[in-house]
C-alpha cells in the first residue's frame, strides 16, 4: 500500500464529508492510502494576489512544512481551491528564495525551515500520472454505462496556466476519468467557465446567473449530472440552481457531485459514503439500475 501525505482543508470535514469519504474508500481500493497531516490549519482559503505581504503566505506555507514533519516530500489535497492557493504558494517561494527567507524566519522557531522541496498534487492529477486511468478503469466493478456526466473544471484548476496540471482551455483529465467509470463524457462549452465564486455571498442573483449558463450549457449537451472537485463550485452550482430557476423557468434541476462520488459507486462501494442527503438536487435516481435499494451493489 503507498502512502502519501494527505492534506484535506476546512470544508472536507463538514459540509463536503461525502467527497473526502469516497476519495478516501476509491483511493483505498487503488491501493494507496491518504495519511492525514497530524496537524494542519486553513490554507488561507484564496491564494493572495498581493505577493509583497508575506503574512498572507504564512497560512498555506506552514501546512507545507507539517507535510516535512511528517516525514513526506507530497502531498495530495481534493479541494481546487486548497491546491491553487499551496501551489502559487509554494511556487512563489521557489521563484524568489529571499521571501522563504523572510518567511523562515517569521514562522515559529520551533517549525523546521520550509525548503520548496514538497511536491503539491490535486486528487485529479495524482490520479492520472501516478496510478493511471487505465488502473481505475480494472478497479470498476459497476461500470455507470449510459450515464453522460460533465466535468467542470472551474478557474483554480488550470488557472494561472503556469500552475494548472492540465489545458488551460481545453482539460481533459476529468473527463478520462468519466470514462474510466464506464459513463460518456460531455462536451460543452462552460467547463472552465467561473462559477461566480464568493459573489455567492454578497450577490447571490449574479452566481445564479452563472450557475444558469454552465448548468443549461451542460444540459443542452446532454448531461445527466455535472462533476467538481471545488466545495464552492460545488456550492454555487447546486444550491443556486433553485435561485437560478426562478428567473429562468426552462432550467431543469441537474445533480452536482464531487469527482469520486459516482467512482465509488462504480468501485461497487457501500452509496451511504456518498452523502447524497446532502446535496439539494439528488442524484440517486442516476444510479437506481446499478444499486438495490438497500444500497449494496447488485
């Protein structure tokens, strides 16, 4: 069994538990085990823009040098969000050595000094260079055949492109994945398209706007259910639908779910690790040929 540093950020811990419990589950079966960071803390939530303030590197940096604690040089995270944000993190102290320095020293005495050495992966992208699509295709035990599902990327996975592990314009691991679990990826035209990020807060009718145009885009395609791996694009594109459709009464109320959700369906796992009660647009009914109604694989 391969071990690797697993570094799972705020939200994976409440409101996306079904997205950390499947990830967790597949990976098992795939042979690798997430090894939890002993401690870790928030990774600052959005990468800042304003590079000179280096107190604002301080938060994704530390979760780097917890990773050298535990005696790892990688470590994987699920959220896009977490991933861009360690990522330009640890590129920039890379790229300009002297703010490690001034970083070194601020951090506590007691941390070992941070050396740019760990290497930050998303679940996505150590997925498909370290166990391979065709890997996951053998463990597939229910393939989801004649199901289209469309992959949503979102801006923090290829995005800038000197970070992102995949077309800043057309990506297509996500969609490898797809078809690795037996479905029919859909193209569309809104995959990397904003899904309005935190205006969710302060201009809710604006997100849904947004959740309209990548949801109705995905729909005119044919997919059945859309896929993330973001908590906030996750957010955005299952709650606001209910918003979205009071302005756009054409809009038919499409299932979101995280990337390893229908993967541990198809890994003939246990449904309940999927937490579909939590979502607002169920997606059971997707998955009612492959399970019996107790939830065990037929």
């Amino acid at each position: 069994m391969t071990k690797i540093a697993y570094y799972p950020g705020c939200t994976l811990k409440d409101q996306a538990l079904g997205f950390e419990e499947t990830t967790i589950a597949v990976m098992k079966k795939l042979g690798v085990e997430l090894a939890e960071l002993s401690r870790w803390n928030c990774c600052g939530t959005v990468y800042s823009l304003s590079s000179d303030n280096l107190m604002l590197q301080t938060a994704p940096l530390r979760n780097l040098v917890r990773v050298k604690e535990d005696g790892y040089d990688a470590v994987v995270t699920l959220c896009s969000m977490c991933y861009n944000t360690l990522k330009r993190a640890n590129d920039l102290v890379r790229e300009e050595p002297e703010k490690l320095d001034k970083l070194n020293l601020f951090m506590n005495r007691e941390e070992v000094d941070y050396t740019s050495d760990v290497k930050v992966y998303h679940l996505l992208e150590y997925m498909r260079d370290e166990i391979g699509f065709d890997a996951i295709k053998k463990a597939v035990k229910l393939p989801l055949e004649g199901m289209k599902l469309a992959a949503y990327y979102g801006c923090l996975l290829t995005r800038p492109e000197t970070l992102g592990f995949d077309d800043v314009e057309n990506p297509t691991s996500l969609d490898k994945l797809i078809s690795a679990m037996g479905a029919e990826p859909v193209k569309y035209a809104y995959k990397t398209e904003c899904c309005g990020s935190y205006e969710t807060v302060s201009a809710p009718a604006a997100v849904a706007e947004r959740t309209y145009s990548i949801v109705k885009s995905a729909a005119s395609a044919g997919a059945q259910a859309i896929l993330t791996s973001c908590p906030l694009c996750f957010y955005n594109l299952d709650s606001r639908q209910k918003l979205a459709k009071k302005s756009h009464g054409d809009l038919k109320e499409m299932p979101i779910m995280y990337i390893t959700q229908p993967l541990a369906v198809a890994f003939g796992l246990d449904q309940e690790i999927c937490r579909f009660e939590r979502n607002q647009i169920k997606p059971d009914s997707l998955f009612e040929k492959l399970m019996s109604p107790s939830g065990e694989s037929t």
